[in-house]
C-alpha cells in the first residue's frame, strides 16, 4: 500500500486558525531552507489550503490551541452530531463551542475531567489521538518504541503506536516522540505530506494515477476515472453526493465516513463460482490426547500424545551478571543462542531509522527475527513492515542468523494462505537461514480472530506452516499461553517449530518458562537494551538440545 494515508489530511487546516488567507501561489518570507519547505510549498501552491499571515508569512514554528485544533477538524470532516450544551463546564460562550460539541458527539474531543481547554495549547500526543479517533483508527499494539515512552500518556499509546509504525512521524529520528510539548505549524505540514497524496475538494473528475491515499472532501462528491491509487480513498464525513468510479482500480480500501453515494460504474465480468471454503478437516484430524488434563485459566485442557514436554525449572536461568536484563541457560540439557526480534518499531527508535546490525552482533546477538508484516487485526488488510527488506539483508549482511514472523489474523484457511503467499513474495530476492513465524494473536473482542473455533485457529497455523515449509523454508508458530491452551491442537503443530511468549523480570518468583510444552525459542523480555538500536528491545533464547 502507498505510504501517504488519511491522517493528516485533515490536519491540513490546522495551519489555517488565527491566519489571514493569501492569495494562492503565495511565497511565504519565513520558509526558505526551512526543513518543512517542500510540504508547506505544495500544500499552499497546489491545493491553496496552508495559509499564512497578513504580513506574508507562514510562522512554521507556531503552535496552536485545543479549541483552535476542533474547529480544523469540524470545518474539514463536516461532523453532523453534537453533544448537548453544558456537556464541558468551561465552554459555555467560547468561540469554539460548536465545533467542539461536534467532536465529542463523535468521540473525537473528551476533554479532561469535564472541562474542554479550549484555549490550551494541543500537544503532540493529543494532535495524533483526535486524528486517530476522528478516522476510526486504533492500534494494532500499544507499545510504543520511544525513549521516552513513558512520558506518553495510556490514551494515546495505542494510536501513536499506530502512526509511528505505519510511519506517518518522520520528526523523532533521534528516538525521542515529545508528547508533552505543542505540535507545531511545520510538523503538521509534515505530517499532511507524508499521509495524503491527493485531495480532491471540489466536485471534478480526477483521472490521474495516485501513489498513494485519496481524499474526498467536496460535498457534492466527485468522479474519478481510468486510475490506480495504490492507497486508501477516503470520503469524509461531509461528502453527502455521489463519488463515481470508473474503470478505477483501489490497492487500498474504500473508507466511507458519512453519507456518500458511491457508484461504481466499471464493467465487471462475471465472478466465477467459487469452490466451497476449506474446511478445518480438510486441512489436520484432530489429535489424541493422553486423557490427562492440565488447568489453565480455571478450565481444564485435555493433554495432548505425542507432544514433548517442557523441562524446564527453577535453577536453569540466572540473570546475567555482566548485562542483568538478559538471562543465561544453566542447566545441561541444551546449548543456547541469544537472538532479538524486530519491527519497524524498533527503526523509528533508532538513528535514521536505521538498526546498526554490525552493532548488535558485536553485543551478541546470534539470531533475529525480522517482521516482515502483518495482517491488521481490526482491518483485515495485509501490509508489509515498512523496513522488512532492510532488516533481513542489514542481519544477514552482518552475519546474524536472520528469520521472519508475520502478525496473522487469519479467520479462515484461505486467509491464512494468503498470509503465507504474501509473506513467500516478500522474501523474493532476499536470502535467510532461519525460520519462518506465524504469530496468530487474540487479545480481546477487539481482534477479527476473536470468537475463531480452536479447530479453524489451528488449521489456520496448519496451513501457513505447511504452505511455508512447501517454498523451502522451517515454520514456526509463535503462540502464548492462552492460544496455546485455548485455540490450538498442540499434536496438529508438533511437526513446526515453536516460538514462546513468557516474560521475565527481576521480581519474577518463577525463573523459566512454564508452558506444559516444550519450546524451541523462548521470548522472555520486551525491554532489553541492544546496542545499534533505540528503545526497547524484545529478546529470546534458542534451545538446542546437546
């Protein structure tokens, strides 16, 4: 998918408030050599939407106000609900009333324990979770990679998870997000231009390629013709006419937030029936079990034949005492490798985006595994991490055994298929020597995948490993202690690899993953430091057995 998406195109007007218009092709006094230059150019003299002041200039490192912020997004989206009078104690008669009224009844605008703070200044975090939440967007995780992450505030982790990761923040090259401070005139602009290629914002035939997000903001609607957006194309809420489509091609998604007609007028040759959905017996039979059962959560899980069990206890680790936030194998049974996985979370925490392989592996990292992408858990779309290509030939370039996990969230064994498939057309072009993960998540009804039957979950994790193992390379399943447990037929997944989740600390009582079953990787901490790369770090354990 092209890398310019909705957000920030309706943060366009927000370098509008408290500004006099100029006249289009303006040339601001104040923007030359600017590091925002480029953008404020183009969104001033190709769409004449960024103003400046009456004494021509743009005030690039201006802040702006809460209430100020409101009214951009309530001019921009067109929100047609409102909150009653008296919803905020502080608001009665301010300027911005109106407009704020309407993001609550969206649930865009809060507030703080009652009161709107109309005129504070709107920080960093707070810009990106209205944007969010004003488009519907939540995270796929709300860890969030910044050195100073814990300055981040629990509201907006989710969704400044989200936007770092689809790198939508090009600003926080040294690792450091700012949430506290007040988001400026230059970094919206630059948030505009790194989310949106195009918008359309009068009712006009468009008939140009676009790589990357299209957006609709004209109320009449708009025709588009004979076109590729490799991105997203967004009707606000505003738009209440036809948007017509013709001999249109969408890579991304239709994502309609109002009332907007859209017809497509293409001709569509007739679908082909299509075979009937692969069934979970289509794919494994069901394993025995040994009749004994193990307790988990208060319920009982019958025990599966046949599947090696973890042997694992308490004085086979000991933190290490040169880097106590990694642990080291004591026991005999098994020599082990120290090895880290990685997304583009951990890029945007580091230099440049950039992890310094050569440096990991000079603080002992053996192995990694590379996120090479991801299903989104409420969207359903598949999306490559933006840094896949530079991780896996960065690793190996170094001399670290490299291997790949893709966030699954298959609900059917086709989708889970098509995971493999995409994954395997990722890796065309770039050698690795280690194995391939299917990381399969539930966390709570919020994820696609809740309410899947434990037998369509592991016939998913079937299918992958063996559509994965059929290209040449190891599967592996990466799974917790509940999908474990709850979602997968451990004797199905015997033949993979597996990959465990149990993290340790220093105040931990138990020292050793307690999975029943035995586990080839172990997954123990998310906050190891590694050098060559910013933040926190995920760190695990292979077992090899002796």
């Amino acid at each position: 998918m092209g890398k310019k998406r909705v957000f920030a195109a309706l943060l366009v007007l927000a370098v509008t408030v408290g500004s006099l218009v100029l006249p289009a092709r303006a040339a601001f006094t104040d923007t030359t050599g600017h590091w925002a230059e480029t953008a404020i150019t183009k969104w001033s003299e190709e769409y004449s939407i960024i103003n400046g002041y009456e004494d021509g200039t743009f005030r690039p490192d201006n802040s702006i106000t809460r209430g100020a912020f409101a009214g951009i997004l309530d001019r921009f989206l067109k929100f047609q609900s409102t909150s009653p009078a008296g919803t905020f104690s502080d608001l009665s008669g301010n300027y911005w009333e109106d407009a704020i009224l309407k993001l609550h009844a969206s649930g865009v605008y809060l507030g703080n324990n009652g009161q709107a703070l109309a005129g504070d200044t709107i920080t960093r975090q707070q810009a990106v979770t209205m944007i969010a939440r004003a488009f519907n967007i939540s995270g796929e995780s709300a860890t969030v990679y910044y050195l100073d992450a814990d300055q981040v505030a629990d509201y907006a982790k989710p969704y400044l998870a989200e936007m770092s990761a689809l790198g939508y923040i090009t600003d926080s090259s040294d690792g450091y997000f700012r949430p506290t401070d007040a988001i400026t005139r230059a970094e919206i602009v630059t948030i505009l231009d790194n989310m949106i290629e195009v918008l359309i914002q009068t009712s006009t035939t468009y008939t140009q390629d676009v790589e990357g997000t299209v957006m609709v903001n004209a109320a009449e609607g708009a025709c588009l013709q004979d076109m590729t957006i490799t991105g997203d194309l967004i009707l606000a809420p505003g738009v209440t006419g036809t948007v017509t489509l013709e001999n249109v091609t969408i890579q991304g998604a239709v994502r309609n937030f109002g009332s907007a007609v859209v017809t497509d007028l293409s001709q569509r040759p007739e679908e082909p029936e299509q075979p009937p959905a692969i069934q979970p017996g289509d794919v494994y039979t069901p394993s025995e079990t040994t009749g004994e059962y193990l307790t988990y959560s208060n319920q009982q899980i019958p025990i599966y034949a046949g599947v090696e069990r973890n042997r694992f206890s308490q004085g086979d680790f000991m933190w290490d005492p040169d880097r106590p936030d990694r642990l080291i194998y004591t026991g005999d049974d098994y020599r082990t490798r120290f090895g880290i996985d990685v997304s583009a979370y951990q890029n945007r925490a580091s230099a440049n985006n950039t992890i310094d392989w050569e440096a990991a592996k000079a603080d002992g990292v053996e192995f990694a595994m590379v996120r090479i992408g991801l299903r989104g858990y409420g969207s359903g779309s598949i999306m490559e991490d933006a840094f896949y290509a530079q991780n896996i030939d960065g690793a190996m370039a170094a001399g670290i055994e490299t291997g790949v996990y893709f966030f699954a969230q298959a609900i059917t064994v086709e989708e889970a298929i098509e995971e493999a498939d995409f994954v395997i057309s990722l890796l065309e072009g770039h050698e690795i020597d280690g194995p391939v993960a299917y990381d399969w998540e539930m966390h709570d009804s919020t994820y696609r995948v809740y309410g899947t039957t434990p037998e369509m979950a592991t016939a998913c994790a079937v299918a992958f490993c063996e559509r994965i193992e059929e290209a040449g390379y190891d599967a592996m399943v990466y799974a917790g202690q509940y999908v474990s447990y709850i979602k997968y037929d451990q004797g199905a997944l015997e033949p993979y690899l597996s990959w465990y989740p149990e993290y340790k600390s220093e105040s931990s009582e138990l020292l050793y993953p307690t999975l029943y079953y035995h586990m080839d990787y172990w997954q123990y901490s998310s906050k190891c430091s590694v050098a060559g790369i910013g933040g926190n770090v995920d760190v695990n354990l292979q077992f090899i057995r002796r």
